[in-house]
C-alpha cells in the first residue's frame, strides 16, 4: 500500500493531512504546499515556460506533469485537485486558460485565449442543498495530439477531442469531437471534415 492509499483509507487522518495542505473552503494549495511538497511530486520537462502570472493550484495527491517546451501563458489557472492534469510537449496554453482537472493535452495541442477545460461538474440534484455544498463529479477530458482551440471556448467534461481537430473561438464542446474535423458552436457541431482520397477540408 502506497502512503497515499494509505492516508486515503484512514478518513481522519485524510481529513488532517488535507486541512494542512488547502484551508477549508479554497481551492489553492497553502504556500508551503506549493512550495515545498509539490517539487517532489510533479514533473516538468526541459524548457517549459510558466507565466508569473499565471496560478497553479497544484497538490501532491492527483499528477500534474507538463512536456518539454510547452507554455502556460499568464493569468492562466491549472487545478488538479479533482483529477491528473496532464500537458503533452509543445503545448500552447493560451492566456487566461483554466483547466480543472482530469484533463490530458496531447503534443502540439494550441489553446487560445480564455479557453475553459473542466473535468469538474458541481451536483444539483438535491434542490434543499446549494450546488455549491453538493458533491462534485469528474470526468476526464482528453484532447488528442495537434489540436487547435478557439478563444473562449468551453470544453465540458468527458469530452474527447480527436487527433488535429479546430474548434472554432467560442464554441461550447458538450460532445465528442472526432479528428480531423472542424466543429463550432455551442453546442459545438462538426460542419467539416478533411478528405484524405482529396486531400481537403468538406464541408459536411
């Protein structure tokens, strides 16, 4: 048993070890979490560039691994508290970005400006409880290497974008985009896609 299944077995000591590593209430790691713990358990490759601005609310329990030459502009949020998040290599995250894990960026994947990746969804089910105090569920996002993303554009949980697929700026992606697509929207829909036998882009 590793010792975090073994925190995780034991609710109290889970209950502790979390209150040391985030105040109750918040979604940022405390200082010495970033800090200190952190470095010892994320991985980032050679030449990646973080924005000073940008707010990695990271924590040692879910993976967080970036690729070599990959960058986080400024004003982005990257959370893994719910889920892994993890970035291929020459990855463009654009400004002002938030991604809420689970989430995987395969290679080369370019997301422009305030693009919103959220494996989270809050429940509502319950109407004499707040969305806000209901349980949260996950689905993991996957976006497939060579894909380009639209400014402001919304991609839901479970969704999987396939291989060099453009997403047009502020589309809304509720469902599965297959590759070599073009889809936009909201809700997204695919209006093209690339001919291989032509060797172009079709309208469909």
């Amino acid at each position: 048993m590793t010792l975090g299944e073994f925190i995780k077995s034991k609710p109290r000591l889970k209950k502790f070890v979390h209150k040391m590593l985030v105040r109750s209430g918040h979604s940022r790691p405390r200082f010495w979490t970033r800090w200190f713990v952190n470095p010892f358990f994320h991985k980032y490759e050679k030449s990646v560039r973080i924005g000073f601005y940008s707010r990695m609310d990271l924590f040692p329990f879910n993976k967080f691994v970036i690729g070599h030459h990959s960058i986080v502009e400024d004003f982005a949020a990257i959370n893994n508290g719910v889920g892994d998040v993890i970035i291929g290599h020459n990855v463009g995250v654009g400004l002002s970005n938030i991604i809420i894990g689970p989430v995987t960026l395969g290679n080369y994947v370019m997301a422009g400006q305030n693009v919103v990746f959220s494996g989270l969804n809050h429940g509502f089910e319950d109407i004499t409880i707040p969305p806000r105090l209901q349980k949260v569920n996950t689905s993991k996002i996957t976006v497939e290497d060579n894909v380009w993303i639209g400014a402001n554009s919304v991609i839901t949980a479970g969704v999987t974008i396939g291989k060099h697929a453009i997403v047009g700026a502020g589309s809304v992606v509720t469902k599965d985009v297959p590759g070599y697509s073009v889809a936009v929207g909201n809700p997204a829909k695919v209006i093209k896609m690339y001919n291989f036998e032509s060797g172009s882009w079709e309208a469909v």
